[in-house]
C-alpha cells in the first residue's frame, strides 16, 4: 500500500506508524514548522505558483508512486476555535443579520475580518498574524483537494479537529463533497486528551467514539508539533482498515 502523508513533516505522526507496517510505504510531504525534523520530502503545500506557470507542486508530486491512500493534516490555526474572538474566531468572522428579519439564506462565518476588529486592547490577537494564518490556510486546504482530485488515488482521509471551519469551508467554498465523517477522540486511543477530531474520507472507518473524560485539558499540552500529535493506535487502525478495503 503506497501513502501519501501530506502536512506529515512535524512529528510525523503517520510515518512513525507506517514504516513498521510490512506492506506499507509512505512518502511524507511538507514543512516542519519547527525545523526539528528531516525524515520528509520538503515541499511548501501552500504553494500558488502553479498561478505563474511554474507546477513544481505537481510536477514533484508526480514523480512518487501512485498513491493508494492520501491522508492529509493541513494546519488548523485559522480554522480553529482556539482562536476565538467575538463573532467568530481570529481569522473568520460570522456575518450578522438585521434581528428584525430572520436571514432567508445561511449567513456565511467566511468574512475576512478587517483590522479594526484587532485594534481593541483585550484582543490578543494581531492583524498581520492573523491575515497570515488565513492565507496560509486557505492555500493549504485548497491543494489537498487540488492534489487529491488530480491524483484521484483509491482513498483519501483529512483530518482536522471536530470543530474546525475547515469543513464547512471545503464543502460550501471549495464545493468539494467529503462522504464519511469519522468522528473519534484521542484518549479512545491511549492519549491523555480526549481532543475531538474528525478523520473525514471516502471511506467508512468506523472508529472509537466515546466520549472520555481528559487525563490532561488539552491547552495543558505545549509545542507544534506535540499538539499535532496522534495516537498511533488510531493511525494503525486507520491504516488496517484502508489495508482491508484495497
């Protein structure tokens, strides 16, 4: 089984699993934040020069084996709840209709926020690190499904946390529809936190969905990376299971 882990350059929470599966072989992709790793194929999958004419992005990918599987962490910092600001969250605000008239179409929670609601002294956040979380963001969401409906492999699994806007985000802006859901939380798999998450595919996997009470609160876990991490009994049964259905 040939894999293909995008965003897996941090810790490489899919590679550490894969490498001592016999039959699998993974070809982690992308950039380690912390520049602590080097076990991947370096390669920014926030790249838009493709808009220039220059395809480095596919031409590199290309030149892996075929993958049956592409499973995808991109970066969740804009889409997040963790950075939550008033009406919305540091990068995205929830547009506000008249309270006279109930909206007759969804109000989007796409709008880009403009400076002024990072100027008041109890917002910790910035304009400029939030205009590039965004962007950052938007770019990699989007080549996963470029390279997802370019490469067309057997399965594909993204995973991002249960409340990320990044779903919602991929089905109503990119217009791209994910079948399967697979919701779990982490501590169903031996970790500490219970971190609710969501493998979405297109494929059943039928995972632990238990909720737990935490060991550790989550915001108690420190580092990139570290809080990237995921269970390698939940990646082993993800992996099992794709193995099963080739």
């Amino acid at each position: 089984m040939i894999i293909w882990g995008l965003f897996d350059s941090g810790n490489g929470s899919y590679t550490k699993v894969a490498k001592n599966m016999p039959g699998v072989e993974i070809y982690p992709i992308g950039l380690d934040i912390e520049n602590k790793n080097d076990h991947f194929i370096n390669l920014d999958l926030s790249d838009y020069s493709y808009l220039f004419g220059d395809n480095k992005l596919i031409d590199t990918l290309s030149k892996l084996p075929h993958p049956d599987l592409i499973i995808a962490s991109p970066p969740c910092e804009s889409w997040s709840v963790a950075s939550a600001m008033k009406d919305g969250n540091a990068s995205w605000k929830q547009e506000k209709g008249d309270s006279l008239f109930s909206s007759q179409t969804p109000l989007s929670r796409f709008t880009i926020r403009g400076h002024k609601d990072y100027e008041p002294s109890n917002v910790q956040f910035k304009y400029d690190r939030s205009f590039v979380n965004r962007i950052n963001g938007e770019l990699c969401t989007y080549n996963t499904i470029k390279i997802i409906k370019y490469f067309k492999p057997k399965f594909y699994i993204i995973e991002n946390p249960a409340t990320s806007r990044m779903w919602e985000y991929i089905e109503k802006i990119i217009g791209f529809n994910i079948p399967y859901d697979n919701l779990t939380y982490y501590n169903n798999y031996g970790s500490v936190t219970s971190k609710p998450t969501r493998f979405k595919a297109n494929l059943d996997l039928n995972l632990k969905c238990e909720r737990l009470p935490n060991e550790i609160a989550f915001k108690q876990i420190h580092g990139y990376n570290t809080r990237s991490n995921i269970p390698p009994k939940l990646v082993e049964e993800i992996f099992d299971k794709v193995r099963l259905s080739i």
